[in-house]
C-alpha cells in the first residue's frame, strides 16, 4: 500500500482537494442501502490508521455506510449526495478522518442524506459528467481538480433582491433569527444557540437545516448608467434546528464565515454543487467583446477593487444567456490618444486587455453573482466580463 501523503496542509486548503481513492486491502462489511432509524450502533473492531469512533449516533434523516475495498470520499457522495464534488459535506461530518485520501475498509461514515443535491438538474451541465484525472506522478502525492466554488464560497455569496430584500424574505417563506443565548454578543459564531420564530405549525421539524441570509446593501445603483439594480443579500451561514417548539425552534449555528446577528433571515437550505476550477485559455490581448456583455456593478463588502477568490455581482443574468459554470473573462477597455504628442484632438483608438477570469455561480433572471478565479489586477466596478 502507498504511503500517504505526508505534507501538513489546513483545514481550508484540504477541502479545495477531493480525497484520495488509495484504501487498505482488506474486506469489509457490506454498507447499508436505506435511510435508517436514529439511534446508537456499534462499530466492529478492524485496522485503521484513525481512531474511528467504537460507537456511532445515527442523527435523524442520516445513514452509516461501512466502507468497502475501494470506496472514496468521491465516489460516496456521487452515490448518495447526487454529486461527487459533494465530498466535504462528508468529510465534515466524520472529523476523526484526519486526511480524505485515505479511508479504511470497515471505517464507519455517517452520512447526512438532506445534503444531497436537490436533483440531477442542479449540477451544471458542464460539470456533471466529469471525473477527475486519476492518473499521479507521485504515487504518495494524490491531488484532486482545484475547484471553483464550495462550501465555503457558498454561504458568503451576495446577489440582488431586485423587488427589495423584504420582498424577496417574503417570497420566499423566510423566518427570522429572534434572539440568541448569550444576549451581549451581537455577532455570533459557528456553535452558538439561537432562536427561531418557525416552529412545528410551520413545518420545521429537528435536523432541518436553514441558510441565514443577510441585508448588506440596499438601494444600489448601477455604477454607469446610474439604474436602480436593487438590495444585495447576503449568504451567511448554516443552521440546523435542534428542538422544535409549536410556534419557535432552537438551533445551533452549522457553519459560518461571517458574523451572524439576531434578525437575520432564514430559508430553507438545499445543498450546493462544488464546481470544479476551469480556465479559459482564449486570453491574448486584443480580447474580443461579445455584444451586450455584463458588466460589474456590486463587489463583496462593497469592495471598489477586488481580486482572486472574491465575489461580484454582474449587470446581466439568466434572461441574457448566463449560467451557473460559465467562465467568463474580465475585460479592461482602453482609449488612447493617436495625435501627435499624445493630442486626442488628433483622434483615438479604443483596444482590449485581458485582467482576468470570473466563474457564474449564481444566475438571477437579470444579475448574476461570479467568484473571481484568476486577475492580473484588480478588478474594478464597472469592468467588463464577456463570454
């Protein structure tokens, strides 16, 4: 068997990798087909580089799967999440697997089967037949396409409420964060206890799981054409009910990036699809500038300037052709003088140049949210992303 990987990496920059697909060679006990029963089960004594838990709480709406000769991280969560690029969502629940490139035959995985995509039809078509190249050079250095967007990009993606942000809670069913446990913070972390104002006559119930949602901006204009563009709302974070009550529930804060605050909102959450890291190479200067292409007109925590990994927000969306997967390339347009000693009275020249590559993750009908994959400078309000 290969040895590992031994290079030490963080937390956050493991989960841009899948796991590895390298298993011990032994046999193990056949993983279970069906949602099961919440409960305790104990886990049969086997070899394994971790300290696997010798008992096991099934959470309610989960199931255990037992992993087999050749079983990955990847593969599981293709099975039962409805998309291999899922995998951290495993991974996250069972933390006693120190490194995701190796799982052992008889290890114990809970799964959370309300993480799996909502369907098929969620994960682009651009992405979803993929695999990753399994071929390694190094034979102890297995690496995983870097993805685009995850988890983590995710829940502090910003987009456009066009009818308002209380508008679109209102469309959308959302409850409201009435208050936390420690009443002197104000902003609140992952594990913390809040309160809720959906209860069971709403038809929360425990292990449902909430995106919180957040009013950044409101009011925002277009940076040129001065047109009215809407309020920004952002994605926070992720909650999970812990008891519900007839007309409020408690939960615990799941996951979070940025701080969360009492009267944030609450709608239904349905798991994203990762998006595996995929560049264009069409970027020599003169860039070509289709007609009618987006334009950014909002940044991230108001951001003027903005670089790789950030998010924007773009002037076009879903009704002028954008999708979520389309990689579009950002455009500076330059105007430059011809006249002697650099006169414009002796006329102009308008020319492109490349500045970077921005990826679609979320398409409203009319604006459409991108994360920055790679600059060559800041990008600025008012740059231009074409296809």
């Amino acid at each position: 068997m290969h040895q590992p990987n031994r290079l030490t990496v963080g937390r956050r920059r493991a989960l841009a990798m899948a796991p590895g697909l390298l298993v011990a060679l032994a046999l193990a006990v056949p993983a279970l087909d069906a949602q099961e029963p919440a409960g305790t089960i104990k886990v049969e004594t086997h070899s394994s580089k971790w300290d696997y838990p010798k008992e096991l709480k099934v959470p309610e709406g989960s199931r255990t799967h037992i992993v087999e000769k050749g079983d990955t991280l990847w593969d599981l969560a293709g099975k039962y999440l409805g998309n291999p690029y899922a995998w951290p969502q495993i991974w996250e629940l069972n933390q006693w697997i120190k490194d995701p490139h190796w799982i052992y035959p008889g290890d114990p995985l809970i799964i959370d089967l309300t993480r799996a995509v909502a369907t098929a039809g969620s994960v682009p078509d651009s992405v979803s037949g993929l695999q990753p190249d399994r071929r390694r050079a190094d034979p102890g250095a297995l690496r995983r396409p870097e993805l685009g967007f995850s988890f983590q990009d995710f829940i502090q993606l910003p987009f456009f409420a066009a009818d308002g942000a209380e508008a679109h809670y209102k469309n959308q069913g959302a409850f409201t964060l009435t208050s936390n446990r420690n009443e002197d913070r104000r902003f609140l972390a992952e594990g913390e206890t809040v309160y809720m104002n959906g209860g069971s006559e709403q038809g929360v119930k425990v292990g449902d799981r909430f995106l919180i949602l957040k009013t950044v901006a409101r009011k925002v204009h277009h940076p040129t054409t001065k047109h009215k563009m809407g309020d920004v709302v952002q994605q926070v974070g992720v909650l999970r009910v812990i008891t519900a009550q007839a007309k409020g529930s408690v939960a615990t804060i799941e996951r979070c990036l940025d701080g969360v605050e009492v009267g944030d909102h609450l709608v239904r959450f349905t798991e994203p699809a990762n998006l595996p890291l995929q560049l264009r190479t069409d970027i020599t200067d003169p860039v070509k500038v289709a007609p009618n292409s987006a334009v950014v007109v909002f940044a991230r925590d108001e951001h003027q300037h903005t670089a790789n990994g950030d998010m924007v927000i773009v002037d076009k969306g879903a009704n002028d052709g954008l999708k979520v997967g389309d990689v579009l390339l950002a455009v500076r347009i330059k105007v430059f003088p011809v006249g002697p000693d650099g006169d414009r009275k002796g006329g102009t020249e308008t020319t492109t140049h490349y500045i970077g590559q921005a990826l679609v993750v979320r398409a409203d009908s009319q604006t459409a949210t991108c994360r920055l994959l790679r600059t060559t400078e800041e990008i600025r309000l008012g740059d231009t992303l074409t296809h």
